[in-house]
C-alpha cells in the first residue's frame, strides 16, 4: 500500500471486525520479517518464518478502526452468559447454535491450520469439550477483544452496534475497554437492528433509516478520521449514543422491506 497511514482506516464488519482490530494489536506489538522459502517461493505457495530472533518491523498504525458489529469474544460465543443473548436469541439471525459452531471452526482451525472443508476434522470440532474449547477461545489470536495486554497505543474508533444483537453485550464490553484504556472510542447502538445490519442499507425506506443511517455515520467517521491524520480531536463519551427508532418499529420496517426485496 502506497498510501500514507494517515489516509487508511481498517474495518469491517462481524468476523472483518475481528480481523480489523486484530490487525492494529499486531502493528502495535511489531511484526517479524518473513521471507519467502527458496523451495517454494517461487511456487508462491509458502513463506518461511525469518523467527521471532528476526528484528520486528515497525509499521505505522492507520488512522482509524471502524469496527461494525464486532465479533471479537468467542468466548462469549461459547458460554452465552451475558443479557444480550436472552433478550436477543428471537429477534437475532446469530443464534447460540450458531455461534457455538462459528467459535469451534475457527479456534479448531487456529489449533491445526484450517480445515480446508474436511469433513473428518470439522466432526474433530464438534467434539472438543467446552473448558478446552473456552480456553482456545481466550487467546487474543482469535479473540482479540481479550487482549491481555490491553488497547492503549490503538487510533481512533467507532463501534456500530445493533441493539437487537446477541453479541450487543459483548460489543459494549468492548467500548468499555477500549475507553478504560485511553482510545478515543465513539459507539453508537441502533435501536432493535440485528447484526451487521449495515450491510441490508440498499433496504433503507423512510420507515427503516437506521441502514442508512449506519452507513452515513461510517462514512463521515472515516473521512474525519483521514481528514485529522487519525488524532483525536477530542475524547470519547464515557456513553454509548443510542440512535432512536423511526416513526414505526425499525425491526417491523426493516422486516418488510426484506419481505419486499426477497419477493422481487
């Protein structure tokens, strides 16, 4: 990437969340050299690790993160214990059974280095029990909301977080960190929308704006992050901004214009 640091801003949105803000703990922390291995290199199917002893490459941090409906604990996924997940499990298309079997795919496929669609090792999976699945589950490599070495050093970020989430909980944990740590942290919570709602925002009507609303709030996140360089211009609110409903239940426009858009 040619650009300036202070011109990027890393996101995404669920599991690109996770990937987003593991990415600026790993800038943070330094990465080691890799380089490519003279029997595959060439190949381009394989690159070898110059080791830890290699000095690390300290790589400037990107203006921003903004982190939609971020699935940063699996933690959480596994043991299910916060409000969040009896409020929402009706309302929300993430359901314990699936987070359950999102958060064993992914620690299983950290432990052995991917399954590659094995249906043998996927059964491996669905078999590991629940205190050894939690503590590979706690590892910031796959549950970088857990960082034991904190979030101090990280830029600026927005948290967009759907109030009819089963992660919502697990989410505003995650602001509580962040803002505990020193990060400038903006979050706001979008009455009854379900996770990664931004992503419907071609269903936004005037009786469901919170879709479009989301993507406006991230857009002008961005271009104010890229516009200061990425320093704050001020702190964080010590509260998460709650973006009320539309003149009916969001849930209920949200829902017909999903209704509208699958009949088409």
């Amino acid at each position: 990437i040619l650009a300036p640091s202070s011109s990027i801003v890393v996101g995404g949105d669920s599991a690109g969340a996770n990937l987003a803000l593991g990415l600026a703990l790993d800038i943070r922390r330094g990465f080691h050299r890799s380089c490519p291995s003279a029997a595959e290199g060439d190949a381009g199917s394989g690159y070898a690790d110059a080791g830890a002893s290699s000095p690390p490459v300290a790589l400037p941090m990107p203006a921003g993160l903004l982190l939609i409906s971020p699935w940063v604990d699996l933690v959480d996924s596994i043991m299910r214990e916060k409000a969040s997940w009896k409020e929402n499990e009706d309302l929300d298309f993430i359901t314990g059974e699936l987070a359950e079997r999102f958060a064993r795919w992914v620690v299983f496929a950290q432990k052995i280095g991917g399954t590659r669609g094995d249906n043998g090792r996927l059964k491996q999976a669905s078999e590991l029990q629940k205190d050894e699945l939690v503590q590979m589950a706690s590892s910031h490599e796959v549950s970088p909301g857990l960082s034991t070495d904190g979030f101090s050093g990280l830029p600026k970020v927005l948290v967009l977080t759907g109030g009819g989430e089963t992660l919502r909980d697990s989410q505003l944990e995650l602001v509580c960190h962040l803002r505990r740590d020193g990060v400038c942290t903006e979050s706001e919570v979008y009455a009854e929308m379900p996770h990664a709602f931004v992503l419907c925002n071609f269903l936004c009507t005037d009786t469901c704006q919170a879709l479009g609303l989301g993507v406006d709030r991230a857009a002008d996140f961005v271009i104010s992050c890229t516009q200061s360089g990425g320093n704050p211009s001020s702190q964080s609110s010590s509260d998460s901004s709650v973006v009320p409903q539309g003149p009916i239940s969001d849930r209920v426009g949200f829902l017909a214009a999903w209704i509208r858009y699958t009949n088409m």
